[in-house]
C-alpha cells in the first residue's frame, strides 16, 4: 500500500509540474546574448547587436552606438534600416522595364515574356540598372566620437525581454556605459551614456553603394557632391537634419535632455554631425522620418518614455506569443537548441515585423540590393502565425494587395489567368529581372497557405471544442468573415494562374508542370518536368483555395477539382523520388544533389497527399541523409529536413537535422544563421528553425501525442505553450 501511495504522489507531482506555467522571463532572459572584447584587437565584428520594431532596426557595435561602422563592414554591418528607405540612381539612360523582357516558349500554346538578364548591349544594361534600383539604404550611423583604438574591457548584453541593450568599456582611464533601444512604434532610437568625461557624439550620413550584398554604405569623398547633409532647424534642445540624395529626402530629428551642440564634424567629413553634451550623463533620441511624414510626426519623447514603451512592447510579445522551454531536456544540445529558438524569436520581431516582406538579411544590411524575395515569405512568416502573433503576419500578407496589379499584368503578358506573384521585388512591386528569380514558381501558393494559417490561428469555435460565450464566438466568427473578405479575391486569382499555368497531357490526361525553375535551383526552366515539391504544392494549394471558396459560400471550381484529381503524380527511380520527372539521372549527377533538397519539402512544408508514396519518400530522405552534398545547401534546409523526418516518423532525424554541424546550420552568438562571408545573416534559416520547432511540439493534422516531432525516449522532455500545429 505504501508503494502505491508513493507511485501516486510522484505521478500527480509530474501532472503538477506539467501544468505549471512556464516560467517565459526565466526562458527568455538566460538566452540574453553576451558579447566580450578584451581590447579593439579581439573585438568579434561577426557579431553586432540589434534592437528595432520589425520595420526599423538599428544594429550596433560593441560601444552600444555606431562608432565604427567601417569595421563592421565585411562582418556584422552596423546600420539603420527601415521599409521606407529606398533610393535609385538617376535613370539616365531611360531604361524601360520592357527592354528587359524576353520571349520563351516552354510548350505551354503561347509565346511568355520573363524579366531576364541578359550578356551583353543594351539589354544587358537595362536588366542590371532594373535590378539593382532601387535599393534600400543606410540612413545613417550615430556613434561616440571617441577613439575606438584604444577600446579596453567591453562587454556588451541584450536583454532581450525588454528590447534594451546595455554596454560598457573603458578608453585610457575613462569608463564608459551606454544604454540603447528603439521605440515600438516610431523609427527612433534612445541612448543613454554616462561617461567620467563630457559625451560626443558623431551622426554619419553615407552616400549609397547600390550593390548586391553589403552595408550600402559609402564613407569615402568620391560622393561628396551627390549628396546634400544641413541642419534645418536648431535650438539648446533639439535640431532637424535634412539628407537628400537625388530624389530620396528624409530627416533625422535629434533630441537631447540637458546642455548640447550640434555642429559639422568637418573634420570627419561634409557629411558628419558633433553633438557635444556639456554633462557626462547624456540622454539622446534620434528619428528617422520620411519627408512626407515630416509634418506629421509627434514631438519627440523622452529617453525614460521611450523605455518604458520598449520595455511594455516586448514583455507583450514574450508574455502573450509562443514559448518553449527546454530546461527539462536531458540531450546536451537542448540548451543550444533553447538558444537558437529564443534568439530567433526575437531576431524575427526587429527584422521581419513590418509592413512589407523581409530581405534576407532583414534589416540588419543588404543583399540582393535590399530587395525582398516572395518565395521566401513563407518561411520568413510562416513562423508568426504558429508562435502566437498572427497580426504580424496580417500585417505584411496585407502588402500583396497594393502587389496585386503587378502581379496580374504578369500573368497577362505570360498568356495565364489571375496573379502571377514575382519573386525578386520590392515596395513598388516591380519584378527585378532575373536568369533565376523570374522561372521560379514556388512563391505562388504562398499567399494561399499564409492566408490559411492565419484563418487556422483563430480560436476554435464550440463546435471545434471551445465552448466559449456567445459574444464571444461572435467576435471570432466577424475576424473569419473578415479574413475571408479581405484575402479570398487574392487566393482566388492566385489559384487561377496556378490552374492556367499547368499542361495536359494528351497521351495521360494527366496535369504536368513544365518550363520553371524548381526551388532547387541548380534545374533549367527549359528542361524542367514535374519537380515534385512544385507539384505537391499545386495540388495542397488549389485544394486550399477550394476551402476557401465554400467558406465563403461560392461553388467549387470544376476546373481546379479536375487538376487536383489528374495532377502527375512524383516521379520515381530506384524506390527514390526524383529532382524531377525530367531528370532520371538526379542520384549520379551532383548537380541535382546541390542545393535545396526540395523534394523532402513534399511532405514536411506540406501535408502527406495523394501524389506522394510514404514509403518512398522515407527511403529519399534516408538516402540525401547519408549522400546529400550538404556543402551546397541554404540555411533552411535543415528545417525543412526536419519537419519531413518528422512527418515520416522519425523524430530523432528531426532533432539531429536541427542540431546538424554545417556551416550553413551556423547561429552566431548573436543568433543570426550564418551561411558565408556574403551571407552572414540568413532569417529565413532562423523562420524555419521556429516554423520546425513549432510544428515538433505542436504537431499537424493527423499527428497524435505530446511533442511528436521529438524523440519519446525521454531525453526531450520539451514545455511550450501558444503554439498551432502545422496543417
């Protein structure tokens, strides 16, 4: 009788232990990240610190400001970046989007016109000044005027559960401590430093560079010229600075508690700005503010409002949204694992919470130009639907709207129906020309799926098991019709192209895709059959889009049911799926086993269909497990590896394919995904890494059991709360 009593009291203490709250400060704030440097000599550019409000950031150096950002250059870059920010070179020559434009004819009946690139002449030119204009700038660099040589002792945290990162340092005999953050929801910064000496500090304002991958900033004189820098307006308190460079004006309002000067630093150049306080404890905001918004911009705050609106922003965003905790993990890795989920969490937020899709790099500095990439939203945004913060994601599947004429006119001059979303972008909507990005089609249904997760992240009804108050369900049912009406028009014109974009066969009848480039990359348009996450996508997505039409009480479409009944189904050799139904040779030609292992995609991104063989499907992830050439792969592959290992059962793949030690699996100390020296940030590694987590704890439809993505042998004993399991 005493052992069962003993057996009773242990299990209803586990039962309690499981139904304790998780503890979200604790979480959060021991995966604060720390950065050291003993002098300027071992200071780790690599790694820079980053607070902002999703579309705005500002990225410092180990003195808590931007005091040298040229020599974070080539490592982390330490800029200020924001959604509006742009600028395009003087189109001299007046080159027109259509002189970029070529025809192919991939057997489709019609003759398509796709934004290329091209060798040499005027198209060449054309297509090179179209892609890289415009592209985002660096509005600017405010930093200690100091010298950062003889930096000694510094030691820089990110508390992340109030957005506020704190530094110290020492110059010679002086200390140095110096706190910054950024405003939830204006484009401004607040910087404390308190100092043994009176405080100076230096704005920087660079020319653009317009090159693919770097901090868009030029410091040096060349462009002295070409860009115009003046104190506007100036009293004991404040000044307003005016920065044009041809049509792109913005300003910088900088504001001081306490005895200041601002003056130009000319001797750091025509384009540098003093701020001499007469105190050794200064307080300073700094906003940056389109021109348009000049006038209707609110007088600034104070450095302690500005904290606190900081500090109540991001408990918000910890308290309400998803958290897991893996402190109950007995797997050594589970610590670095609770590292990278936290540290993305928050990387997501300052990079990716604005309202238009990310970079790839966010707004931490540019590459391709600063332009975003669609078909890269999903696993930007996919992740703030499942962790809890589906306004985020509404926020920016809202910007498709003001995309939606582009994207129709090029459906219209490809001879398809509907939208035509483009892949390489940005605020305009303007297709950049690409001999990659203008083939790819696996962004299309990505507005179909970000649209249903965002209906999946609804409370369910009574009949769904909620139970909840009248007024309230009436509440919950208004959001649906409101999601319905404000994104069905756009997944029903999505769904449209999709449907005129596929071929029937007339020997089969079978529906085929043909005359793309597949997310794996290393495959030719023209070549290209049935690559089989494209088709597993057609197929979840027009099945999705069906939904959406009985949702809002329309009829089915004939059409897409007769696609989603005939589509061809994923070709296969060996037991193997394929890279394509084209490409018999995919496991003795390294060229189709580069890259993205896309077709693990088929069933991990998306749900177990018809079209796919599980049986099969587990033999191809074994085989890229043990053979893949994993050198040449992107940061989200390992997610994408894990969700299919997931979905197939095999949850110890799952965690390994997280946890696997490839350079392209790198998260630095500052949590950003490593890829290479030109891609030291990657955030759609670090959104696919929570979009992986969540659906390992949470699961998908169809799974069964507490955290069916991880190992049940004990060893993964993972906590979470607020998440939403994957379809």
């Amino acid at each position: 009788m005493k052992t069962i009593i003993t057996l009773l009291t242990l299990c209803f203490a586990t039962l309690m232990t499981q139904a304790q709250p998780i503890d979200r400060h604790a979480v959060v704030c021991r995966n604060n990240p720390t950065l050291t440097a003993n002098d300027s000599a071992s200071i780790d550019t690599l790694n820079a610190l980053t607070v902002g409000n999703g579309g705005f950031a500002c990225t410092v150096d180990i003195t808590g400001m931007q005091t040298m950002p040229e020599a974070y250059a080539h490592g982390m870059p330490v800029t200020t970046m924001s959604d509006w920010g742009w600028h395009s070179f003087p189109n001299t020559e007046g080159y027109r989007a259509e002189e970029a434009l070529q025809p192919f004819d991939f057997g489709r009946g019609h003759t398509e016109l796709y934004a290329n690139q091209f060798n040499e002449g005027r198209q060449k030119a054309a297509a090179d000044y179209l892609r890289a204009n415009p592209h985002r700038v660096n509005l600017g660099a405010l930093g200690l005027d100091i010298d950062a040589g003889a930096i000694s002792s510094a030691r820089q945290t990110l508390d992340l559960w109030s957005g506020v990162a704190y530094s110290t340092f020492n110059i010679q005999h002086s200390t140095f401590e110096v706190t910054t953050l950024c405003h939830p929801e204006r484009d401004l910064t607040a910087t404390h430093v308190v100092s043994d000496t009176p405080v100076k500090m230096l704005l920087r304002l660079p020319y653009p560079t317009g090159q693919h991958s770097d901090d868009a900033s030029d410091w040096s004189t060349a462009h002295d010229d070409q860009h115009q820098t003046s104190i506007v307006e100036s009293d004991g308190q404040s000044a307003l600075v005016r920065h044009q460079t041809d049509d792109f004006i913005y300003y910088i309002r900088l504001t001081w508690e306490g005895e200041a000067h601002i003056s130009a630093a000319t001797d750091i150049g025509r384009h540098a700005l003093r701020i001499v306080f007469a105190t050794t404890d200064a307080r300073l905001t700094c906003e940056y503010i389109p021109e348009q918004q000049l006038y209707a911009t609110a007088a600034a705050p104070t450095f302690a409002e500005v904290l606190e609106a900081s500090a109540s922003h991001w408990q918000q965003y910890w308290e309400r949204g998803g958290i897991v905790d893996f402190s109950h993990c007995r797997d050594a890795r589970a610590r670095e694992l609770e590292r990278r989920v936290v540290l993305s969490q928050y990387l997501m937020a300052v990079n990716d919470a604005g309202e238009t899709p990310p970079q790839e790099t966010g707004l931490t500095y540019n590459s391709w130009f600063g332009k975003y990439h669609l078909e890269m939203t999903w696993w930007h945004l996919a992740q703030f639907a499942l962790w809890g913060h589906p306004e985020l994601l509404d926020r920016q599947l809202s910007w498709y709207h003001s995309a939606a004429p582009k994207a129709r006119e090029i459906a219209r001059r490809q001879g398809f129906k509907g939208l035509r979303w483009m892949k390489m972008t940005d605020p305009s909507a303007e297709e950049a020309p690409s001999k990659v990005g203008s083939f790819l089609i696996w962004q299309q249904p990505h507005l179909i799926y970000l649209a249903e997760l965002l209906y999946r992240s609804l409370p369910p009804s009574p009949s769904q098991g909620g139970g909840e108050l009248p007024e309230i369900l009436g509440k919950k049912n208004l959001e649906r019709e409101r999601l319905l009406h404000k994104y069905g028009a756009l997944v029903d014109e999505t769904a449209e192209m999709m449907a005129s974009f596929v071929t029937r066969d007339k020997t089969t009848g079978r529906y085929t895709l043909q005359g793309c480039i597949p997310a794996q990359e290393t495959l030719r348009a023209a070549e290209t059959v049935n690559p089989p996450f494209e088709l597993s996508y057609w197929h979840f997505g027009l099945q999705l889009a069906q939904l959406w039409r009985e949702r809002r009480g329309l009829e089915r479409n004939k059409q897409w049911d007769d696609i989603i009944a005939h589509l061809s189904p994923l070709a296969e050799k060996d037991g193997l799926y394929l890279a394509a139904e084209s490409a018999p040779q995919t496991y003795t030609d390294i060229r189709f086993t580069s890259d993205h292992p896309a077709v693990l995609g088929a069933v991990g991104i998306l749900p177990q269909s018809a079209l796919v063989k599980e049986s099969v499907m587990r033999q191809t992830l074994n085989w890229i497990w043990d053979r893949w050439n994993w050198n040449k792969t992107w940061g989200w592959d390992y997610p994408m590896t894990a969700m299919c290992a997931a979905r197939l059962g095999e949850p110890q793949k799952a965690v390994d394919a997280l946890l696997m030690d490839k350079r392209t699996n790198t998260y630095l100390a500052c949590g950003h995904n490593y890829q290479d020296q030109r891609l030291r940030v990657y955030l759609p590694g670090n959104g696919g890494l929570l979009t992986a987590v969540a659906m390992m704890c949470a699961g998908w439809d169809g799974s069964t059991g507490r955290n069916p993505g991880f190992p049940a042998d004990g060893q993964w004993d993972v906590r979470w709360e607020g998440l939403q399991p994957l379809p």
